[in-house]
C-alpha cells in the first residue's frame, strides 16, 4: 500500500472517525446526566441534516444549518419531556426498549416527511469537485469543515463543561445527581438541557458530513451503533476520550476496505464493539473495572 | 394436582383455537387466510423463544432474528446449492487447499452421498443436480445454531443491562450484514426456489395452495408443541432457577442456582426456537431474503414479547399470532414498521408488564379460587 | 472426637480489600457444630464482607476458609449452597414476581436434580421430584407457621413477613451452616424476640447458625459464643458474657475514654 492510498485512509478514517464521536459524546452526555442511553441518538444526526436540506432552498446555507440545529435540540428535548421524564426509576431494560422504540418512531416520521431518497447539503465551500492538497493529497475541502467542525464541538464542550456554571453543574449532576441536588441545582432541567446539546451537537455534525455521506432517512441506526461502540470504547461518561476512540474506530474501518469485501465494513466497527463489551467494558482508558452501567447518586 | 394441571388450560385453548379457526376458514371459503396464519406461526415460534429469554430469564435480546436467519439461511444454502457442479465443489476444494482440496471436496460428497442425504435431481436445463436432503439440512441448521448460539452466549451473557443489549444488537447486525453481503447467501436478493420439506406420512411443509390446510396444521402443531414445552418448564426446577435469576441474580446463585449455565441454557434454546422457526419457513415461502436478519425484526420481536407481557407465554403468542397475522396481511399498509415502534413505546411507556396483566392476574386469581394475593407482582 | 465439638467451620489468615480499603485484616476463628455463633462490631467493621467471603459472593485476597475440612474460599455462591451453606441477606432479597411457595422451592434448588431436558419433558420425567420438593417446602412452610401464606406474591407481604419467608428459603435446602445477615435489622422488638425463637428452633434441630448482628439483646439471648470485629480486625472471641466483660470491645463501642 503506497503512502498516498495510506495517507488517504488515514484522512478518510479520521473524518468517518470524527463524526462518530460526536455521536459518541451525544451518548456521554445523556448517559452522564441521567444513566440513559438514548438508542435515538443517531436519529439526530439525520433530522439535522433532514431539516437542513429543506430549509436550504429558502434559507442562507449558515443560517439554514442554525435553524435545524436549533430545531433538532428542540426535537431531543421534546422526546426527553414526553417520553422519559415522567417515568419514575425506570428498569434498565425498559428504558432501553423505549428509546429503540423512538428511533424507529423518528425514523418513520422522517421517511414520511421525506420519502427514501437520498439528500444532501450543498456542500459548505466550493462543490463536488473542488479539491486542496494537503500533505501531497488532494482532498474535498468539505473533509475540513467536518474536521473543524468537530474540534470545535470537542473544544467547545469541554470548555463549557469546565469553565461556565452551567457546564459545571452539568458535571456536578453526572457526578452525583443527589448532592447536586442538594447544592440546589435544578437536576431536572439540567437533564432536559443535555438531551438538547446531545441533540443539537449531533444535528451540527449531520449537517458537515451530509454534503459527503449524504443523508438518508434510515442512516440513524448504524450511527447509533457505532457512536455507541466509541462511547464504550472511551469509557462510557467521558466524551474526550470518545474522541480518541472515534478517531481509532474511524481509521480501522477505513483501512479494512483494503482487506474485507466493502459490504462487510460495518462488521469491522461491531467487531470492535463486542470486542470491547466482551474484554473490557469499561473502556480502553478508564482505571475501574466496570460491568454493570451505573453512576453515583 | 390442581396447580399442576390448570397451567395446561392455555395449552387445551391454543389446539381448541387452532382447529376452530382452519374449520371457519374452509367453511367460509377463506382458505387463502391459512397462508398468513401458517407464515404466522413460524414467526411465534421465535417469539416464544424470546420470551423464555427475556420474559422469565430478564435476558434481553435485540438480535434474535438473527438466530431466524441462521436456521433459515443455513436450511436454504444446503438444499439449494448444487453439489454436482464440477465446478462448485472442485473450485471450493481446490481454494481451499490445491489438489488436496479439490479430492477432499470430492470424498465429502461422496461420504454425504453415502449417508444417503443428498437428493438428485435435474435443474431447468435438464444438468444434473445434487443437494442435501430437506431433513439433514434441517438438522444441520440446528447444529450450526446451537454452536453459534453457545459461542455467542458465553461472552455475551456475562453482560447486563446496555451492555448486554447493545452486544445482541451487534450480533443481529452483524449476521444481517453477512446475509446481505455474501454471495452464496445470494446478497441482497437473497435465496429462492428452496425445495418443499418433506417429513413423514406423505406431509411435506411447501407454499403449494393443494397443501395449505396440511401445512396450517403442521406449522401450529409446531407452536403447540413448543408452547408445551415451555409450560412444562417453567413449571419445573429448572423453570424456576431461571425466573429467580431474573429475579435476583445474587440471591439465586446464593440458592445454588449455577447462573451462567442456566442462562446460556435459556439462549440456547430460545436460538433453537427461532432457528426452528426459520428453518421451517424458509420451506414454506421457497425462499428468504437479509431483511428476516435486520434489526427492524429483532426489534419487533421484543415488541411482540413486551405486548404480550414479559412473563407471559400466553399472551406472548396471543399477541405474536394477531399483530403478525395483521401486519402479513397488510393491515398497517406503509406504516407497517411505524406501528410496530408505536406500539413498543406505548406499552413500554403505560403498560411495561404488557397489555394482559390487569386482566390476566384477574383471572388467575378467580382460578386459583384465593382472595388472598392483593395487587400483582411489581 | 465428640461429635457436638467438632469444628464446622475455619478461617483463618483471611485478608480481603477494596481498592485502598483494607476491610478485613487477618481475621481468624472457627465455629463448633451444632452452636450458634455471632459476629458483631461497631458499623464498617467488615461483618457483612466477612459473610460474604465466606458465602463465596466475594473471593478473599489471601486467607483460608475450610468447611468440614474442605477448602472453600473462593468458590462460587452456588457450589458453597450445593455444600450446604445456606444464607439469607441483610435486605430482603426474595424474588419478585414468585409466590412464598415458589421462593422457598427455589431454596431447595440444591436437593433436585432435574435440569432443562427433564423440565421440558414436563411431569413425566420430573413428577415425583417436583411433588416430593412441593411437600417439603411446605413442610418448612408449616414449621415456621406461614404455610396460609404459600400462594402469596412474596414481595408483597409486610416485611416481617417477608424476613420470615427468607428464613424458610434459607431451611429449604436442610443446611448444615445457615448465615444470617441481620435478621434482625428493622424489626420491632416483638418481631426481634420471634427471630430469636425462630435461631433456637433451628439450633436445636442441629443446624449451626453464624448471625452478623448489631441488636445486641439477640446476640446475647442466643448465641452460645460471639466473635468481635473493628476495623476488619478480631478483638475479641467468648462466650457473651466473656465478650462483654472486655475492656477493648466496650471502648470500640461506647469509644475510648482517653483519661
């Protein structure tokens, strides 16, 4: 394999990667606020970049990508307020049916609303054909909206989670729900909250790559499962290190497209997945052993 | 004996139900309904299956169709592909191992051919053909679910909750991807023209119209018998360990309950329900295509459990056998999947120990004749 | 050697940590047959880790304990039950969804043997076993006076009951050694004064019973020796009175009193 197909699986690994981390991050958020995981989050990718295309006719391509971003939190805050905040200790496996039951839900909506062709974005500068070299590659300069648009809701996060108040009770609440209640933090709206950033981060990336991957009504769920295998793989709860396991599960499934047929590249990412669930559950970075998901408080 | 025989009157009304329905049907001249209800039953089967797992073991399952489209494939490869083109068995022998192969290809035929399970027959373009005999890939398909189930089972089992979950989905994914990507499973057309099953007494499960009423009895005799058993065993010691398991993992093991055997146990053998299941549809349709391993199915299944009451065999296959029937038959049109998820959240969101526990703990209690048990199980 | 003072069960050098906890410290005792024997000590002291290491829920770090002569550290619950260790748990942990009746078979899980083949079968192959197993747990039923109770939804009953109903479980395999993890542990004082009737009986009927306890009016009525824990420390072993009179184990109560 020469250096150029290398360096081309590298770049084509690293922006595949990128997203499904964010999709990752989405699950460390909710699962970080309330023990979740919300089968539905890869839906949001989806109905970002759904939401987009429709209003990209009428809308400025930016202020289109705002709107749907905006109303896809909406969206995961409508769910969270309908479907999860009422119910009282819910078991494990029901939350678990009832969030795979919203997928499909939003899935469905969408293919009426939009039917099953295959949209996308414009793409964000230039078009289809316009390329820039980098490093002695020529690639789609779209590869680096979707790359900077991933750093930047990385390093946005992070500083938000570190520095505001917000973001500090955020984490507080993840921490142990009990004692920041106690602190006086209102644990139910912050959770309505990160179903919203969980929503809106993932809206935002599906906006990036629909120029590139397109966007299809059923894309959710093999986003769902591969964003899952990046928050596992990172530990669940810890959205920087889901980026790294982003990156690495991004890289290996694009790298396999040298040695599998291409109908098996998903296998590579589920793979990876049982592998993790079966050796350590706890992820590649964590220091606990874990088995059973559950937080503090 | 009171308790003991009264668990065997949702046996009595499943067999009294199954024989009422076909009569009505010829009667009126609806016969063609006996198809949907037949394909029904197949589909129950792995329902039942699931519901021993997730019903009374608490083991959840988001891939069992795959385990459907495991017996399924694996009946339909074997009595399909034609061993006697030279350039089949050969060409895979010899890839697989040079000269060597290509022989060691050609005395394994020659040993199945021995056993007596391979089948001739002419293709329609009168060549010759050599496939293995309905029954042995019957057994085949089994066999090979068995050692898929036990090799999946022991890891996966070791998980709960997400976890566990999250790993059966992979699973379903993964077989739905095989399925759909490998071309002796015909991609994504799948495999057709799979030949009829013949049993015994000149009974043979096949989608021709002369045989429908016989295969309507076959497929539900099928249910029956396996809706029996598992009345038998949750009655039983092993029955038991497995819902105190659900109950109280420590607390059972603490009893002397072995955890992990009885649990690997349970997804053994509701992976041979479904593999039954597929194994004998794939027969009646003459064929199966990757959408019988997508996710969509597995999830369904779990909608059909949690419909029918996560601890109830009965309702289980009450709700499998109407929600299936109706949706063969088209009655959800193109929301089909929608309703499915609907129904899903709903049940799971006001009515998580499904929609017969109201009504079912009512009656229970007027048969065991007791006043005493206030308010169901939580 | 007299077959009432035989030991039934050793430990000895047990050591067992939590990440930096080192919650039991070398702990060494034995129990007689045929006695009842009480751990006690101030809260963290490891009691019911102690119990649970010898339950076989946890694997000691280092450390020995022999039952009947026979090695058991680290055996797996099931196995240590099939030996004839029995247990009940500190919060009731019946199994929902299960009438008493039900709870209690699955007590007996250890005296069946019909597996999933058998039980598939259904009363042919397994008939005699289920109506012997039937007959014995409601003998045990009777015996702690709760039989009229058998078709109820265990976890619904009021929970001295359901602390009853744990007892009968725990019989229902005809144990040699029956742990007890508080039995008392939010019981009013007449419920309490029952649970000590109810460890007599059983004493009585030659089963040893090993009791973590903090009600001291239980531990003093019935046992016939105590072993103090601090710490994950023994600090003392006697008779109730003997353990009393200790000066060690009265500060680590009431805290020393440093003159």
């Amino acid at each position: 394999m020469g250096a150029d197909q290398l360096l081309q699986y590298l770049l084509s690994g690293v922006t595949t990667g990128s997203i499904y981390a964010i999709v990752g991050i989405g699950f460390n958020i909710v699962y970080s606020a309330t023990g979740i995981i919300n089968f539905a989050q890869g839906e949001f990718l989806m109905l970002g970049g759904m939401i987009a295309i429709s209003l990209a006719p009428v809308l400025p391509l930016p202020l289109a990508i705002a709107a749907a971003v905006l109303a896809t939190g909406l969206v995961g805050v409508l769910v969270q307020l309908v479907f999860i905040s009422w119910l009282k200790n819910p078991a494990v496996l029901r939350m678990i049916v009832i969030t795979i039951g919203l997928s499909i839900l939003i899935r469905e909506a969408s293919l009426h609303v939009w039917d099953e062709k295959v949209r996308a974005l414009p793409f964000f500068s230039g078009d289809e054909t316009s390329s820039i070299a980098v490093l002695g590659a020529r690639i789609s300069p779209q590869i680096l909206w979707i790359l900077g648009i991933s750093a930047v809701l990385v390093a946005g996060l992070t500083l938000f989670l570190r520095y505001t108040l917000l973001g500090r009770a955020m984490r507080a609440c993840a921490s142990n729900t009990t004692a920041a209640r106690l602190c006086g933090i209102r644990t139910s709206s912050l959770v309505t909250f990160s179903f919203f950033l969980a929503a809106a981060m993932g809206a935002l990336a599906g906006c990036a790559v629909s120029p590139m991957t397109q966007t299809q009504y059923d894309m959710g769920t093999s986003l769902a499962v591969k964003g899952f295998t990046c928050a596992v793989l990172g530990g669940l709860g810890s959205s920087t290190a889901a980026v790294a396991a982003g990156l690495l599960v991004g890289v290996l499934e694009a790298a396999s497209i040298s040695i599998l047929p291409l109908a098996y590249k998903d296998v590579v990412s589920l793979g990876i997945l049982l592998a993790i669930l079966f050796f350590r559950p706890e992820g590649l970075f964590a220091r606990r052993a874990a088995g059973v998901p559950g937080r503090a408080g | 004996m009171r308790p003991t025989l009264a668990r065997y009157i949702p046996f009595v009304v499943l067999v009294g139900l199954v024989v009422a329905a076909q009569t009505a049907l010829s009667a009126l001249k609806l016969e063609f309904y006996l198809t949907q209800l037949t394909m029904a039953a197949y589909y129950t089967l792995v329902a039942l299956g699931l519901c021993l797992l997730m019903g009374y073991a608490g083991q959840v399952s988001l891939g069992h169709a795959g385990f459907f489209a495991i017996g399924g494939y694996t009946s339909a490869v074997l009595t399909t592909v034609n061993l006697a083109a030279t350039g089949a068995a050969a060409g895979a022998g010899a890839a697989a191992g040079g000269v060597a192969g290509a022989a060691g290809a050609g005395a394994l035929i020659g040993l199945l051919s021995r056993l007596g399970i391979l089948v001739t027959g002419t293709d329609a373009y009168g060549g010759q053909t050599l496939t293995v005999l309905p029954w042995a890939a019957f057994a085949a398909a089994l066999l090979v679910t068995a050692v898929v189930a036990v090799l999946v089972g022991i890891p996966v089992l070791r998980l709960r909750g997400h976890y566990l979950a999250m790993a059966t989905l992979a699973f379903g994914v993964i077989v739905a991807r095989v399925a759909v990507g490998t071309r002796i499973f015909g991609e994504a057309d799948g495999i057709s023209d799979v030949p009829a099953f013949r049993l015994f007494a000149g009974l043979a499960i096949s989608g021709k119209k002369a045989l429908r009423v016989q295969n309507y009895y076959i497929a539900w005799a099928m249910v029956a018998a396996g809706f029996l058993l598992l009345i038998n065993l949750i009655g039983s010691r092993a029955g038991r360990a497995l819902r105190a398991i659900h109950g109280n993992e420590a607390a059972a093991s603490a009893m002397g309950v072995d955890v992990p055997r009885h649990k690997l146990a349970a997804f053994l053998l509701s992976a041979l329900y479904a593999a039954v299941g597929g194994a004998c549809l794939v027969h009646f349709n003459g064929g199966i295509g990757p959408g019988e391993a997508s996710v969509m199915k597995s999830v369904r299944y779990v909608a059909l459990v949690a419909v029918g009451g996560m601890g109830s065999a009965g309702g289980t296959l009450a709700v499998s056998t109407l929600l299936t029937f109706l949706s063969l038959r088209g009655a959800f049109g193109q929301l089909d999947d929608a309703v499915f998820g609907a129904i899903l959240v709903a049940i799971m969101l006001f009515a998580p120990d499904g929609v017969f526990a109201p009504v079912g703990g009512w009656i229970l209690r007027l048969l065991r004749g007791r006043r005493g048990a206030r308010g169901a199980a939580r | 050697m007299n077959e009432a003072s035989r030991t039934l069960l050793a430990v000895s050098g047990l050591h067992h940590w939590f990440g930096g906890l080192h919650v039991i410290d070398g702990v060494e005792f034995s129990c007689r047959q045929g006695i009842v024997k009480a751990i006690i000590g101030p809260n963290g002291a490891g009691k019911t880790t102690l119990l649970n290491l010898i339950a076989g829920s946890l694997r000691p770090r280092t450390g020995s304990i022999a039952f009947d002569g026979h090695p058991i550290a680290g055996i797996p619950p099931h196995q240590v039950a099939a030996r004839g260790i029995s247990r009940t748990f500190q919060a009731t942990r019946l199994f929902p969804r299960m009438s008493v009746l039900e709870n209690v078979m699955v007590g007996s899980h250890v005296r069946g043997r019909q597996g999933f083949f058998a039980g598939l079968i259904g009363p042919a192959a397994t008939g005699r076993e289920e109506r012997r197993i039937r007959r014995d747990c409601m003998a045990v039923l009777d015996e702690l006076g709760i039989a009229d109770l058998a078709a109820r939804d265990a976890v619904s009953l009021p929970f001295g009951r359901q602390r009853v109903v744990e007892f009968a479980r725990a019989l229902a395999s005809q144990p040699r050694l029956l742990l007890l993890d508080e039995p008392a542990c939010g019981l009013n004082p007449k419920e309490t004064e029952e649970i000590g009737g109810l460890i007599a009986d059983i004493r009585a009927r030659g089963i040893t019973v090993l009791i973590v306890e903090h009600d001291m009016s239980l531990v003093m009525g019935i046992s016939d020796e105590v072993v103090v824990l601090s710490y994950g420390r023994k600090i003392a072993e006697g008779t109730p009175s003997e353990v009393q009179a200790n000066h060690e184990v009265v500060s680590v109560y009431l805290g020393a009193s440093d003159a």
